[in-house]
C-alpha cells in the first residue's frame, strides 16, 4: 500500500494519488482490514477451512489488556468482538473434548484465555447491564445471537464441565433494547421459506442452523452470501462441502489465502473503496489518471436504484450519492434520479427500513442533488430543490451542540463532520452557513497537542478530515487556521511513513480501509502545500 516518501513530501502528491488509483484497479475485491469478530465466526462455523490454526492462535494472541477484544476502543465497540471470540473460543474447547485441538494451539492457555474472557462478559453483561453499545452493523441480530450460543454451551457443560472454566451458573443477559425478538423473526421468515431483506445477508450467520442452505438464498459472484465470510459459511453448514470447487468454498479460501487465515467483512468492497478514494482525491483539484475501464466498472454498477458497496452487499443510497458525485468530479454526471429511492418524510435513508438514519449519508445525497442542480438539466427543478432543501434541514438539524456530527458508519465524529460540513458549505440553505462555522470553530478546538485529531487518538485518518473540513470550507482564512492546517501537516508527514490503520468504519466490528486513510492524507497535505484559493461560493444560490 501507499507510504509518503521523502520525494513524495517536498510535494508529489499527484504522484501519491497516481498510486492509490493505481492500486485501486490492480484490486477488484477491495483491501478492508481482518476481523476479529468474521475471524472468530470462520472458527465456529468452518472448522474446516484452511488456516483454522491460524484463526485460532490470532484470537489467542491479539486480546486487549483486558482480556477482551476490539482494540483501543471503549468496552462498549469491544462487545462484539469480544463476545464473537469468546464463544468461538469456547466453541473450540468444547470440540476438542471429542475431536482434539490442533497441534500449534495451546490447551492451557486456550482454556486461561476463554475464562478471563467470560468473566470479562459477565461483568459487562451482568444484572444489571451498564453497557449502551453504539449502532454498528446487525447489532440487534448478532448480539442475542452470541449471548443465546455462549449461554447453549454453558447449559450443555453443566453436566460436563470444562476444567478452568468457571462460569458457575452465570449466564449473560443482553444490554437493553438488544433482546432477541428481531432475530426470532428473522428466523422464522427463513424456516418458513420467506425472503429477507437484503441487508440482512451481511449478518445470515445470526440466525444460526437457519441459515444452512436457506431458500431462496445463493451466493453471488465471487461466491459470496452478504459480502461476509461468516454469513457464507453459515449458509455452507459446519460440515466440510463435499465440492472443493463450489463458489462459496472458493470465495472463503481466497479469502483465508488473502489475510493469512484471517477474515474480514464486508468483502469485496471494491465499489465503496473506489468511489470514497476518488472523491476525495478529487474535491482537493487532485486529478490522477484514471483507466477508462476503472470509470466504467463505476458506471455500470449504477443501476435503477443506484450501486452496492461491493457484490453481495445490498444497493444504498450512501456509496449511490458517493459515486454520481465523484463521477461528477470527473466530469461525468449522471441524474441522480435514482435517490429518491431513498427519500423518507424529513430525509434520505441509506436503505429503506434502516433503524439509525445516517447524517454523512445524507450529507452525499445532499451532493449529488446539488450537484445537479448547479450544473445538471433536472426535468423537475422544483422536486430536486426541495429534496436538497429537505436533506440540508435535516443534516443542520443533527449537529451537535460542540458543533460536530455523529454517525453510525464511522466511529469517529471527523468523518460525518467534513461529509455535512463540506455538503452544507457547497449546496446548503437556512442555517447551514452557520452549521459550517460551528464545524469549523470544533474542529479548531479539538486539535491535539501534537497536531493531531482523533476520537481516542491521534490518527492518520482523523486529522485529514479534520484539515479538509479547515481547507474546503468557506470560512474565514485566518491565523488559527492556517496555524492549525500547518500543525496537521506536520503531523501528516511524520505519520504517513507508518500507517496506523486506526479500525474507525463501522460494519459487524470496526475495521479499517488503509486506502480511505490514505486518500484524504494525500488530498489534505496537497491543499495545505498549495495554498488554493477560496472555495468557490455556495453553487445552489442560483435555485434559492
């Protein structure tokens, strides 16, 4: 992956982007970062999957302090992960009761990590629960999913009891609101022979023995089930698949061969990671080389109702607005009819029947219905005006009071920031001139010591969008600006020779796309190196 070289500092970055395009074409699945919470399931459900040590060992090796996992993140985003490796974990001294262990795992040490990560849980998960676990992807499926199995295998040891396990008579309960109605429907549906929705795919393995085989459900080119390696091998079954050469077995070994028996979700990604990278390069006047067949593969996936992230994951209207308005950064515009698919009564969904609306999600749709409107031929001017007019109330409407955003996509409030920040500045009406200002005044606030931004930490990531939501807004160019746009660079430089590939995206668990790290790196440092001139004035005026 892309690293800033000395030759690339003294302002190459054309060159940086020349890169990152380049690596993007050479790779039609996407690069998101392993899983612990996928990895995990792979132990459970596919024993018999190549890299079974490996998965096992990683769970060993890769805990937090604590005893759980989910990295440097508070208890609340380390849930479930830890939840997914504890029961895998236990799963697997549960197997190697009849069946053995592998030679290269360790029994002891399995057996001392899996009790410091019950008592872990029943801490956390104890009476009452103190936990409020933030929205990431199914989390009202596969928590009482991971509570009910650990709790089955606790039921079935009572008899049997596993040496070093001392649960006792413990069992986890799940934090309030996350019971497991939503998942007794989803079963149901699939015992009856029903469809589901398509988001629910990415999370099939929730729904346990349900999900083998299900009707109705196939994989999709590469062979995946919901762009997961767990959910497609929920729908393989636990037994090993007598034909090494079906599509789904083919799609999890190329996977496991990938990331060294690791997994990660979602997979492939490939549409979401293109479009985010361009549209970034692309908003700071970076204008790489892009192959015609690159565009294309963009155009195509545009259907209807817009695109997927990548195959197997269901058409959104949150990578849809990302990729008509890169395309239109390219000069490629396309009426972004299609996103009324997405319009609710006060804003647009990502996808119908989403429990958590998205501000960064209506900050792209905000975007390309701008966009299209300032430079497009709209049939019916006064409908997409009042959808625009429609998102920008709302998206100024979620601002918190500090003057940034939250979101469920991304863990760190700089992301959903310079999304709204940068669509109400462009193509925002009523108050959005002063959402932008309070944006730009939290940002200014939150800088760290070092020049750094970050929810937890400094990080890559959060510092350029922290820069770009300073340099692509029409806000006053003075001394604290420009002090902190220069304090960020700084730290941009050094950090760039080591990526820290912070996990900040929100699926099952979070992850990390170094690409989407390095994209709005490069495009910050290139905007603060070339001094450009103010950003041009709100496009949509002419339609106010």
């Amino acid at each position: 992956m892309t690293t800033l070289t000395p030759k690339d500092a003294s302002g190459e970055f054309v060159g940086m982007a020349e890169k990152l395009v380049c690596e993007l074409s050479c790779e039609p699945w996407g690069n998101p970062s392993p899983s612990v919470y996928e990895t995990a399931r792979l132990v459970t459900l596919a024993p018999w999957l190549n890299g079974h040590t490996e998965r096992i060992n990683h769970l060993l090796e890769s805990r937090r302090a604590d005893g759980g996992w989910g990295g440097a993140v508070p208890k609340e985003f380390a849930l479930v992960p830890t939840l997914s490796a504890a029961e895998a974990l236990l799963a697997t001294l549960r197997r190697a009761q009849t069946k053995g262990l592998p030679r290269q795992v360790d029994h002891a040490r399995l057996t001392q990590v899996t009790d410091r990560a019950l008592r872990l849980l029943f801490a956390w998960l104890g009476s009452p629960c103190g936990l409020d676990p933030p929205d990431t992807h199914a989390i009202e499926l596969v928590v009482p999913y991971l509570v009910t199995a650990i709790n089955q295998h606790l039921d079935d040891l009572r008899g049997t009891p596993l040496a070093g396990i001392g649960a006792g008579h413990a069992r986890l309960r799940p934090p309030d609101g996350l019971g497991p109605q939503l998942l007794d429907l989803l079963r149901s549906r699939l015992a009856a022979g029903e469809s589901v929705p398509d988001k629910a795919l990415y999370s099939l393995e929730a729904s346990g023995t349900y999900a083998h085989q299900a009707r109705g459900i196939r994989p999709v080119p590469p062979g995946t089930v919901g762009a997961s390696p767990a959910a497609t091998a929920a729908w393989l079954g636990k037994d090993k698949p007598k034909d090494p050469h079906n599509a789904a077995v083919r799609y999890l070994n190329t996977v496991a061969i990938r990331y060294e028996g690791l997994a990660p979700a979602p997979i492939p990604i490939a549409q979401f990671e293109r479009v985010a990278v361009l549209g970034f390069l692309a908003r700071a006047g970076l204008r790489p080389t892009v192959s015609a067949e690159l565009l294309s593969s963009i155009e195509i996936a545009i259907g209807p109702t817009g695109t997927a992230g990548g195959a197997g994951l269901p058409v959104d209207g949150d990578t849809t607005a990302i990729a008509l308005v890169t395309l239109a950064e390219l000069g490629i515009r396309h009426d972004p009819a299609c996103l009324f698919t997405y319009e609710m009564d006060d804003h647009f969904c990502t996808w119908p029947g989403e429990r958590t609306p998205a501000p960064s999600a209506n900050a792209h749709q905000l975007e390309a219905l701008g966009q299209y409107l300032a430079h497009g031929h709209p049939n019916d001017t006064t409908r997409y005006r009042r959808a625009a007019k429609k998102i920008s109330d709302w998206v100024c409407g979620q601002q918190r009071e500090k003057g940034n955003w939250d979101d469920k996509w991304h863990a760190s409030p700089y992301y959903p920031t310079v999304c709204c920040a940068l669509a109400l500045d462009r193509y925002g009406t009523g108050n959005a001139a002063t959402a932008v200002h309070k944006a730009v005044d939290w940002v200014l606030a939150t800088q760290r010591s070092e020049g750094s931004w970050g929810r937890w930490q400094g990080t890559i990531e959060e510092t350029a969008y922290a820069m770009l939501t300073l340099s692509l807004t029409r806000h006053r160019i003075d001394k604290q600006v420009q002090s902190a746009v220069a304090r960020g660079s700084r730290y941009l430089r050094q950090a760039l020779h080591k990526p820290d590939n912070a996990p900040l995206w929100t699926g099952k668990d979070l992850y990390s796309h170094q690409a989407l790290a390095m994209a709005p790196a490069v495009a910050a440092l290139h905007l603060a190196q070339s001094q450009p001139a103010a950003p041009q004035a709100n496009q949509l005026s002419a339609w106010q």
